[in-house]
C-alpha cells in the first residue's frame, strides 16, 4: 500500500511553470544525499508487504544567471503490514531520505529580479516532482531490495490535484 503525500498546485503555479518550462533545458539531474535505513529486527522474507508513506518538497536557487537548480527533498517510510506491534521496542521499519538537484539551463536572459521568486517557486513546485520523482523511486525501489524486500517500489508520478482559488466576492446590486 503506498500514500504519496503531494503538496497541492495552484493553476497560478501551473502557468508560471509553463513560462518558465519554455524557456530553459534540462541538463542534468544528480543526487546529493541519499539513506535508507532500516530499524527493528530485519526479517528477510520475500513475503513482506510495505505500507510505505512519501512526501517531497522542492526549491530553488539560480546560479551565475545562467543555471537555475531546483532541488527535490523527498522522504518515504513504511512498516511492514503484518508486523505485531510491541509498545516494548522500536516498531520495524523503513526510512528513505533524499535530495536531488535538477540544473535547467536558461535559453536566454534570466527574468528581471524582481519577478524570480515568483516564476521559479512556481516552476520548482512543478517540475521538481515531476522530473525528479523517478529518480527517487529508483533509488527506494534498489535500496528496499537491498534490504531483502522485494515490495518497495513507490507509484508513478502524478500530478497533484489543483487547488483552486476562492470564489470571488461579487456585490450584488440592491
């Protein structure tokens, strides 16, 4: 059983991340930091079933007005579904941490500075998840293996549903 946990996007973030998406390339895609532990007694069974929970966030920074980094933290859990629970010790389980950074290359002139925060926040929302997610689930996926469980591969991507704005307070005339 798998629940990704996505931070909702605005359509407002969306079409920022399209204005942006227009104007760079994606050249490379590393990975920072990355662990995967395992607490409490490990039981190697090809018969163990993960409830595993993942949850991201993503940020920015643009580097020498030609690069902009958007850096993808994701965290995933789980335990065993059938593990009896024991208040006495540490329950089993798994945590996978981490960070990869995804360097888009500007087509042309960054925007003025006033309006970066704004454009890439937008585009950092969007895009961070949605290219740098398979490289995460790759990384859970070999690392839960690994620890001798074969049922750790987290879902594909998707994109989180749209927030949308409030309805607008509209006077009516008397």
């Amino acid at each position: 059983m798998f629940d990704v946990t996505t931070p909702g996007i605005s359509l407002d973030q969306l079409r920022l991340a399209g204005v942006v998406g227009a104007n760079v390339r994606l050249s490379e895609i590393l990975m920072r930091s990355g662990q995967c532990d395992w607490k409490g007694p490990l039981r190697l069974r090809d018969d163990i079933v993960l409830n595993i929970r993942a949850t991201y966030e993503s940020s920015w920074m643009l580097l020498d007005d030609k690069i902009v980094v958007v850096t993808l933290h994701a965290i995933a859990a789980g335990a065993p579904a059938d593990e009896p629970s024991n208040p006495a010790s540490e329950p089993a389980g798994i945590n996978v941490d981490a960070v990869f950074d995804l360097y888009y290359e500007l087509l042309g002139a960054p925007p003025p500075e006033d309006k970066r925060d704004e454009l890439f926040s937008g585009f950092a929302a969007v895009n961070g998840p949605l290219n740098g997610w398979p490289y995460f689930r790759e990384f859970v996926d070999s690392s839960v293996r690994r620890l001798g469980v074969n049922r750790g591969t987290l879902p594909l991507f998707r994109v989180p549903k749209f927030q949308s704005p409030p309805p607008a307070q509209t006077d009516k005339p008397k």
